[in-house]
C-alpha cells in the first residue's frame, strides 16, 4: 500500500510502499477513505511538536470501511462505514487494568505514537471504531475524530458548559469554529470569539458567536467584563500553547472563572487550583485566584 511517512532523521515526508499491516486479535484493518490534516500534523513536520518515534505515517483524523477483522473482534464487520478515535489507550495501567479506559495514564496518540491515516489502510483497536450513518459523508466524519471531539469534550464535558452560560472561546481555527457551533448547540448565553485573524473572527460572527475580539488591537476587557456579567462563566482555550491569546485568556480568567483547555494539554479544576495535565507527561499546577 502507498503511505506517507515521516522521517526525523532527514525531516522530510514522502510517499512510499509499505506492507498492508496484520490485524491483531483485537484489530480491524481499515481502509482509509478520508484523512483530516490538523495543525499539530503541521507542527511534527516542522518539529515545533517533538516526534516521539523516528519514523511514522502521520494522520489521526480518520474514516474508513472496515476491510479485515482480527479473530476476537465482535460486532463489526467487514464494509461497516467507521471512525477511528484519534488515539488508543495503553491496556497496561492500572486505570486500563480496572476497566476504565477513558481515564488511561498513558494515552498514545494516533499517528504519532503509532502509525496513523496518511495511508491506504490503517490498523485499529476495535473500541476505538465509531459507526458512520450512511448519510454522512465520509470527509466530514473523518475531522470528527478530533476536530470535532476536542471542542465538544472541553465544552461538554471538561467546562460543563449549562444552558445560559456565557462562554470565551480563545483562538477561532480548525477545532475553535467548532467549538463555537457546540457552543451554541449547547444552549450557551454569551459567546465571545477571541482571535487576532479578521477572517477568523468573521468566521466565528457568521457561525453564531455574539462578539468577536481582535487581543491585538481591541479593549478585549470589556468583552470580558460583558462575559462575566453573567452568573457564571466559563472559558476553553482551543489556540496553540504559548500564543498570545492565550496568554491574555490566561490573565482574564485569573481573577476568576476558570479555563478549560483542551487540545495538547487538559486544564482541570481543583480546590482553587488549576492542574496542567500536558502533553509529554509534564505536570505542573498553576493557581487561578479562589475559582
Ligand atoms: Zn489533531
Ligand atoms: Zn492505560
């Protein structure tokens, strides 16, 4: 099969022909019908994100038709229209061993940790498959897998987000114009778009936020004093680590609120304190005022 893959050592990324990969016991072999390029793909190439293996087939936004089965997989079958979860869990913590995968201390993620998308044929644990209506296109249901997740697990789940909350969304791209729509899906009262793009702020206006800020020119505190006018407000931060709307999203929020941050990183609330689950398995804590 024809696949992508990336080498550290020479940075570059090609095409090339590789062996179609054996589905283990619990595996189903997909073939690939759409592929989603997210920004942290961009950043393993350009190396601002550090590889973690020398050589893979980059891709974590996938969906496919199911065309092989390991022996001990249920339920599935060959020709079902999946997507794939844009990572697996490591079936070896305590956590998997007690049965709770979500909450695995080792997450690897798709296409970086193992080979991803960027392929004809992928390989995949069978719980991480969800099954595609037929009316759904496949293009669409491949950026499921993240772009969509993402914000919708921050918003939904991380910042249990409550009807008539108002809500500060940091950084309009690839998962923050989605965010915006799940926002609004979710009952949110106030939505403010922060990001320093005019076409990205437009995006957010036209997609349902009620304000759009520009952090580099704007009073965004008068934004902020509109979003915590409101009984409670919340906050999730979908920019990249370290740019600048976050930085100002972080001095907001302060005061109080709390941030949700969901993309490299998970922000969690605690007794006061906010708790920086990374990436890369650093941890650290930093404190929020009394929220
Ligand atoms: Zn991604
Ligand atoms: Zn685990």
């Amino acid at each position: 099969m024809r696949a992508v893959r990336f080498h550290l050592s020479s940075g570059e990324l090609q095409v090339e022909e590789m062996p179609i990969p054996e589905p283990g016991p619990l595996d189903v072999l997909v073939k690939v019908d759409a592929c989603g390029i997210c920004l942290s793909d961009v950043h393993l190439i350009d190396r601002s994100i550090p590889a973690v293996i020398p050589d893979v087939t980059p891709g974590h936004e996938t969906a496919g038709t199911i065309a092989r089965k390991g022996a001990f997989v249920e339920g599935w079958n060959e020709g079902d229209r999946v997507v794939l979860a844009a990572g697996r869990t490591c079936m070896t913590c305590a956590r998997c061993r007690a049965g709770r995968l979500e909450e695995c201390l080792a997450p690897q993620i798709m296409g970086f940790m193992y080979d991803g998308a960027w392929a004809e044929y992928v390989l995949a644990p069978f719980y991480t498959l969800s099954a595609v209506p037929d009316n759904v296109p496949m293009e669409q249901a491949a950026i499921v897998a993240d772009a969509v997740s993402t914000p919708f697990a921050a918003l939904s789940d991380r910042a249990a987000l409550r009807p008539g909350e108002s809500v500060g969304l940091w950084g309009i791209g690839g998962l923050g114009t989605h965010a915006v729509q799940i926002a609004r899906l979710l009952g949110a009262g106030l939505i403010v778009a922060v990001d320093p793009l005019e076409s990205a702020r437009k995006r957010a206006l036209s997609l349902g936020a009620d304000i759009a800020v520009d952090p580099a020119t704007e009073d965004v505190s008068s934004a902020r004093g509109s979003c915590l006018a409101h009984a409670r407000s919340r906050c999730s931060v979908t920019s990249a680590t370290g740019s600048s709307t976050s930085t100002i999203c972080y001095r907001w929020f302060r005061e109080g609120g709390w941030i949700c941050r969901d993309r490299s990183a998970t922000w969690c609330r605690s007794k006061g304190s906010q708790t920086v689950c990374a990436a890369y398995r650093r941890r650290k804590a930093i404190r929020f005022g009394s929220s």
